[in-house]
C-alpha cells in the first residue's frame, strides 16, 4: 500500500483526485515491480548497446533515456528506440499492449513511426533510485494520428511511469508505461 510520502508527491505533481489515487496505487506497483526487474541488472549487454553511462546518477540517466528517446523517435530510428530498453526491456503501449525484448519492441517502434506519430516529448518530474534500479514519473506529449482519418493528427498528453535497470554498462529502461490524460469537453 502507498504511504503518506507517496500521496504528498502526487498531490504536488497532479492536481485532480483521480490522478492522486492512481499515482499513489501507481508508486506501490512501481516499487513492486522493482525487484522484479533488479535480477536483469547483472545481465551483459554488448557495448555498442550502452544505453547511458553506468557512472550516471538516475536523475541525469532518466533525463538523458527521456532526450534520447525524444530525439530516436524525431528520427523515426526504431533501432535506437530500441536500444534504450533492456535487453528484455517492456513497453506497456497507451493501446495496452505488452512489447517485451528489444527485437518486439523495434518492430513496435517502425508501426507505430509508419501510423504517422511523431513529435514526442518527456519531461521528467521525478526520480526514485533504489540501489541499481529505480523509476520516474514524467509528463509527454506525441502528435498521434486520429483513428478513423487518415490524414488527421491529434495532440496527446499524459504521463509515463519508467522502471529502469542498470548494469555494468549503464541505465535502460526495464518498464515504460504511459498512460495518456483524456481530452477534456471534446
């Protein structure tokens, strides 16, 4: 169960209740989930897949996965999104979906560029570290098109709760899951 400590963060971060109760429950599963994704910390990732330098503290790790990402998905590079995550690193997609490992997660990131999505940016709110493992509660935004019309696109906004793992070679993602805010009198 989440304690006082996690209610105070979201209540500064979110305004609305519904947000706080989900952050809050949020905050406990994230913890959770940590020590699930600890056991792939020691696992040997080849250099060229360094995600962020191993001496990173997790604030400038997760400020720099969150530019990276920005910056693969503005090149449309599903390889390099890609490389951002463990090796079996896990998208849970706004759809739903569960992406895991990064062959999954390369071919998720070319449909999702080929939907015509583009122009997404994070902005870290918040970090946790626990020893090689820690998480972050951030703020997006992606341009993504508009079901039904094939040539319209729309603005979404949201959150994103990020797992991360770190190794010999540096941080990745172990766990990225967005959750998009709903459109407001649309």
């Amino acid at each position: 169960m989440a304690g006082p400590r996690d209610r105070v963060i979201c209540r500064a971060a979110w305004a609305s209740r519904s947000i706080q109760v989900r952050c809050a429950t949020s905050f406990s599963i994230l913890a959770a989930l940590l020590g699930l994704f600890t056991a792939a910390t020691g696992q040997v990732v080849p250099p060229n897949e360094i995600a962020v330098s191993p001496k990173a503290s997790l604030q400038d790790a997760a400020v720099e996965l969150a530019r990276r990402y920005d910056s693969f998905y503005r090149q449309k590079d599903a390889a390099g999104m890609a490389s951002l995550y463990a090796a079996d690193g896990e998208l849970v997609s706004p759809g739903g979906e569960v992406i895991r490992g990064r062959d999954a997660l390369k071919a998720y990131y070319r449909r999702r560029f080929a939907s015509g999505a583009s122009g997404h940016r994070i902005t870290v709110l918040e970090t946790h570290g626990l020893g090689d493992s820690g998480f972050s509660i951030s703020d997006f935004s992606v341009s993504a098109p508009t079901a039904g019309q094939p040539s319209a696109s729309h603005l979404e906004r949201g959150h994103i709760a990020a797992v991360y793992a770190h190794d010999r070679t540096g941080w990745h993602f172990a766990l990225v899951q967005p959750s998009v805010t709903p459109e407001v009198g649309g």
